[in-house]
C-alpha cells in the first residue's frame, strides 16, 4: 500500500480518538449498520481531498465499511492530525504491515507537496495492479475537482501554460503537477474526467466553484453540494465554528478575550457562529457586512455593525469569514495597534493579504511556534497572525468536534450513495440532497443528545398540509 504521513508509530493514539470520536458520531454509525451489509458504494473509487481528522478519520472508515476503495489527501496544509492520518492508514493492520486506506497528508506540508499529494488520490490500482482512475471524488474546497476540470481543459488545449504566467504562488504548483502529469500522458485528466461518475463538495466556497464551472458549462460531471444541506451548513459551519474558533485563539495565542473587541468579517453562517464564540467569552464583538440583510441580521443579534475602516485603529481581535478574497489589507495591518491578533476561519488564505503583508519594507516575521507568527514592524509594532491567514480552527487547534462533523459527513455519505447508486437521475448538474435525507440526517442525531420529538397527529399533518412523517418543510422555507 502507498501512503504518506508524518509517523505511523501515532496510529495506537490515533485508533484511540477515533473511538472516541465513534461514539459521538451516530449518523455516521448509523450508515455502517443500516449500509453495512448490502455495500452500496462496492465498486465505488473514491479520491478524498478533506481536512485529515480524526472526524474524517470516522468518515472514511465509513465509506471503506460501505464496499468503497478509498484514496485520501487532505484540503489544507496545516488541517492534517497525524495520529488520525497514521490510524487511517494503519487500519487493522500493524505499523509494520498497514491495512488500512492509503493517506497522503501530514500537518505542515508545503505548497508543492500539497498540489503532490493531492494528485496521488488519483492513482488507484485494478485487481492486477494497473492503474486505473477514481469514478467517484469527495472534495472540501474543490481542490482535486480544480485538477481533473484544469488538467482536462489543458489537453484540450494541448498544452500547459508556463509557471511564470501567474505570480499566485499556489497556482504555479497547480500548474506544476498538471504539466508533469501531460508530460507523462496527453490525455491523462481527460480519462480521469471521463470515468468520474460525480463529486460531493464539502464546504460554501467549493460550491461557489461547481455552481460557477456548471453556469459556464465546463462542468465534467454532476455534484452534489453538501453543504447546502441545511443539517450541514446551519450546524457545522455555524456551531462548529461557535467551538473551534475560539479553541483555535486559544490554543494559538492564550490571550484573555473577555473584555477585548474582536471584529468578525462576514455574518454568513460562519460568521454567525464566530460572532457567537467570541461574545460568550466576553468579547465586544463588532460585525462587517456587505449584504444589508445579513448587516440588519448581525444589528438584530446585538452587535455594531461597522466597516473595518472604522474599528481597525482599536479592535484587539480580527477574524474573516467572507469567503471572499482581500479582506484584511495592507492599509488595515498598517492601521492596527500593537499585538493585535489575525486570522481567518474561511476556506482559503486569500481573505488576507500575506504577500502584500510580507512584502511591507523592513517588516521581520518571527515563529512563535509553528502556525503563530508576530510580524514586527519597522517601528516596533507587532501583529500576530494565525495559520498563516489559512483557516485557523483547524491550523491552530483540531477543527469542529465529532458531533457537528456527524451530521455534515452523514450527508457525504449518503450524497456518495445517492450519486454511485442513482446516477441516471443526476444528469450534469448541481444537486443539494432531498429534504426527507436531510430530516432524516438531524434525525440520526437526537437520541444521543436525549431530544423528545413531538409527532404530527394526523389532524395536524393534513391542517399543514404535510406527511406525519415529513418532510415538514417546503425547499424554499430558510430554518
Ligand atoms: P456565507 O456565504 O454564508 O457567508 C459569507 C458572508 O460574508 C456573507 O454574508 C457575505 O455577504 C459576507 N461577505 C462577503 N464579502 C464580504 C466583505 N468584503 N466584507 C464583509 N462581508 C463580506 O458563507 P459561509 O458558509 O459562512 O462560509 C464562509 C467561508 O467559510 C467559506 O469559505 C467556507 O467554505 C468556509 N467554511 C469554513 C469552515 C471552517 O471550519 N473553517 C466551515 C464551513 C465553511
């Protein structure tokens, strides 16, 4: 088996949490039993690009247990928990002889080996050891769907362009391996392409990507968007980001919130549950907007709505969570006051400027420990900065716990079965899951947290006009 990770010898510590993790993870367990037996995702090659947690730890595990050969990467450079990456790989094997799913991820990989690793998830073996391609992808982000859709349109096009034709520094790498992989075969993303039956897309700004390539018509196969499943995004990406952000601060940096005043870029779902992290800790916490119905929402929560222009001088704590790009700029860093904390809890590092924040003349950077920086400036003044602007709940602590990861990998799952399995009703397209999976998704979950559910008597299901049994809610109705 190939796979790369730090250090198989943390597999019995990873094995360890991932039990843990079970026992707070119903859905997914309850995937193994009611799926376990039948194996609707046997044939099922899935390439993995997600953050390598121990959660995801559980997800894959998952997917292998439906009948799924499994090849995994993770979504970020500094997201990876080694112990869960060495348990995933190891499985029932033994450090000397693993058994489980290959892995390629390790905590604090360089951009090159990222955009590497992440074209590994492609290389899946046939019975006889000849490679074959993946038919399914499970993506957060949209990495590896970027792969197989750029690689395609290159050969298309007969050729990549030269690295010297951007000055992102990640898309050169991207442009890199695609160039080695058309060195090799000319037609290497487009079979790929052509063989894969459909994605699962994890998270908003993966989404944005699919929703954008199918408007254009370059989309290569269909998608589901999980994350528009309500029992994701209106859980994970909201009270998951109420817990992991602060534990992200905390961990990173130690510094006494209460009494500070922390800005929060972004009152989406995100931004909602960051908003609230750091006003139950105490914080003064101020909120910015451009869309005014999220700006009122933010007003009616309690929080000042203000620009950043307005509050950067004094604010003490500034987190992003647009999912959009240039958020925090030079002018902001130049304006913010000493020992100010920066970080970012969207998908990418582009909601801060850190080229344009490294290229400041005289600036130092200095490595507090790895993933928190101060970065000194020629007067002395000192901002400290997060993961390196990259998504600081899981660069600087562990991501979302079990629980909240349950219900959005619950989706993957069965968003994963619905595609291998049903694929004739999902022309290319982008697809979120039918109501009655997504009620059925925050069903598998109010046992363990002892919720008593009310049922509809007849009378009342037909006063509403809905089943006894749901779904409850029309499409358009917003929870
Ligand atoms: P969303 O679309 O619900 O919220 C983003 C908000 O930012 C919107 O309300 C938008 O109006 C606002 N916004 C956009 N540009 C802005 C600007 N220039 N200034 C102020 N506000 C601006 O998206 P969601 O679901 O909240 O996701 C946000 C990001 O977080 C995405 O990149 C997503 O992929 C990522 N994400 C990260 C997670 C994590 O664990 N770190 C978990 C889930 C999502």
């Amino acid at each position: 088996m190939d796979y790369k990770v730090a250090d198989l010898s943390l597999a019995t510590f990873g094995r360890k949490e991932l039990t843990l993790a079970e026992h707070e993870m119903p859905g997914l367990m309850e995937m193994r039993r009611r799926y376990g037996a039948s194996q609707p995702l046997k044939g099922a090659r899935i390439a993995g690009s997600l953050h390598m947690t121990i959660q995801t730890g559980v997800l894959i595990e998952t997917l292998t247990a439906l009948g799924a050969d499994v090849r995994w990467a993770t979504c970020n450079i500094f997201s990876t928990q080694d112990h869960a990456a060495a348990a995933v790989v190891v499985g029932n094997g033994t450090v000397d002889a693993p058994a489980g799913t290959p892995v390629f991820a390790w905590k604090g990989e360089s951009l090159a080996e990222y955009w590497d690793e992440a074209e590994k998830v492609f290389q899946f073996k046939d019975s006889e050891g000849n490679p074959i391609g993946p038919n399914m992808i499970l993506d957060d982000g949209g990495d590896i769907t970027l792969l197989v859709h750029k690689g395609t349109e290159f050969e298309k096009a007969g050729a990549v362009p030269g690295q010297d034709s951007t000055d992102n520094e990640e898309y050169k790498e991207v442009l890199r391996v695609l160039a080695r992989s058309l060195e090799n075969d000319a037609t290497y993303w487009t079979n790929i392409g052509a063989g894969i039956k459909g994605v699962t897309e994890e998270t908003t700004t993966g989404v944005l990507r699919l929703y954008d390539r199918f408007k254009d018509g370059s989309l290569l196969f269909p998608a589901i968007n999980v994350n528009d499943s309500v029992t994701k995004s209106k859980f994970d990406n909201k009270y998951g980001c109420r817990h992991s952000l602060i534990d992200g601060i905390n961990r990173g940096t130690d510094v006494m919130i209460a009494g500070k005043t922390a800005v929060i870029c972004g009152y989406g779902d995100v931004g909602k549950g960051s908003a609230e992290s750091l006003r139950g800790q105490g914080a003064r916490v101020i909120v910015t907007e451009i869309d005014p119905i999220c700006a009122l929402q933010a007003a009616m929560d309690g929080y000042e709505v203000k620009r950043l222009e307005s509050v950067v001088d004094f604010a003490d704590i500034f987190i992003t969570t647009t999912g959009n790009f240039d958020i925090i700029r030079v002018e902001h860093f130049q304006r913010m006051k000493n020992q100010a904390i920066v970080g970012n809890i969207g998908h990418f590092d582009n909601e801060i400027d850190m080229a344009g924040l490294a290229k400041i003349e005289g600036i130092v950077k200095d490595e507090i420990k790895p993933q928190v920086h101060q970065w000194i400036f020629p007067d002395g003044k000192k901002i400290i900065v997060l993961s390196e602007g990259r998504l600081l709940n899981l660069g600087n602590a562990t991501g979302h716990p079990s629980f909240v990861m349950s219900n959005s990998f619950t989706n993957q799952v069965l968003a994963q079965i619905e595609i291998f399995t049903k694929l004739e009703e999902y022309p290319i397209g982008v697809y979120v899951l039918p109501k009655h999976l997504d009620e059925e998704v925050a069903r598998l979950h109010l046992d363990a947290i002892g919720v008593e559910l009310t049922e509809l008597t007849q009378a009342q299901a037909d006063y509403l006009g809905v089943p006894v049994e749901g779904p409850f809610k029309s499409d358009h109705y917003r929870y």
